[in-house]
C-alpha cells in the first residue's frame, strides 16, 4: 500500500491526521490531492453510516484506499443528541454559536451533563471495510470558555479536566482527541497488515 486517501478537504484535519498515522512507506493524500471537488452527501443515520458513505464513493469512484471519519457530540440528558446531527443541530446553516447556544438551553437547569465526543473512521482497504472508534468523555460547561479548537469545544469539558477543550493547548487536545483515539486504532492495525 503506496497511498492512502483521507477523505477530506480540511488541511487542518489532514495535517492532524498525517501526523497520528506517521506511515513512512504510505503517501496520505487529501481529496484536493486526487482532484476531487464534489461535495459527498451525508445521508446516514449513524456516523459509521455517514463515514462509509463517503469512504465508498470515492473507493468505488477512483478505485483507491480510502479512509473518512464522521464525529459528533452525544449527551446523556438528550438522549444522545445531536449526535449524527452535530455539525447543523440548530440549523443548516453549520454555525458553530448557534450549536452551542440551542445545546446549553437544553440542557438549562440540567444536572446531568455528561457527554462525549464520538468519531468513527471507516477504511476501504483492497475492497475490504474495517471500522475504528474514538471516544473522549466528559461533560457540558454551563457557559462557553477559551478561544481554541472549534465547533463546541468552549463547552465541552473532557473528564480529567477542569477546563474546556478550546482552553487546552492544542497539542493536549489532539493526543486525547476522538478523532485522534479512531485514527490511531486505525494505525495500528494498518502496521500489524504491514508486518
């Protein structure tokens, strides 16, 4: 295996991801490096849903190894919500304050916060699928705090912690982040094929 497509046009999720994998005989090329520039729809119901979508079509489209992922924040007073719904939970609109606000109205005299970030990654490796998760625990803030990181990290508080992942230094958010937690299972697995 020479090359491996991550599905993503995010630089900033790419070069995250790159350095988790550190695959010295593998190329990791983002979907701007193979030229594609269609938006993928995300129709699942589940994240692993929505990752093999995308995994799929461009395995089936290019005939290349490929991996995506699909993450989300899933809180236990809300019966996991917003889940699959993360990234539009207040609207189509994808705004990261709209999220956070419609979540901590919510939960508005809630006394279980608990939550978790959850990301799946789901791999076409030589037309066979392989499906990884992440899970980072924690709870809901009662206001929003920090300036890093982005989606609904100012609220979200992993266990451990008193602070927020967007007050937490980035290099302490990645090593501990869901994304990161799939994508090293994933890593794992791909030296152990490797020998």
């Amino acid at each position: 295996m020479s090359e491996l497509v991550f599905a993503s046009s995010n630089a900033h999720k790419v070069d995250e991801v790159r350095t988790i994998l550190g695959l010295d005989k593998t190329q990791l090329l983002s979907l701007k490096d193979i030229n594609w520039l269609e938006e993928i729809e995300e129709t699942g119901s589940t994240l692993t849903e929505n990752a093999l979508i995308k995994s799929r079509t461009i395995a089936d489209a290019k005939k290349i190894n490929v991996f995506s992922d699909d993450s989300g924040l899933e809180v236990e007073a809300l019966n996991m919500a917003p889940g699959v719904y993360t990234a539009r939970y207040a609207g189509p609109q994808k705004d990261a304050t709209d999220n956070m606000n419609k979540l901590l109205n919510a939960l508005d005299g809630e006394t279980n916060r608990k939550a978790r970030f959850r990301a799946v990654v789901a791999l076409v490796l030589d037309d066979e699928e392989h499906i990884f998760e992440g899970i980072v625990n924690g709870r809901i803030a009662l206001e929003k705090k920090g300036n890093g990181g982005f989606g609904y990290d100012p609220i979200f508080i992993p266990d451990g912690y008193d602070k927020s992942f967007a007050e937490l230094p980035e290099s302490v958010k990645n090593k501990m982040s869901h994304r990161s937690r799939a994508v090293d299972k994933m890593r794992r697995f791909l030296e152990s094929r490797n020998g």
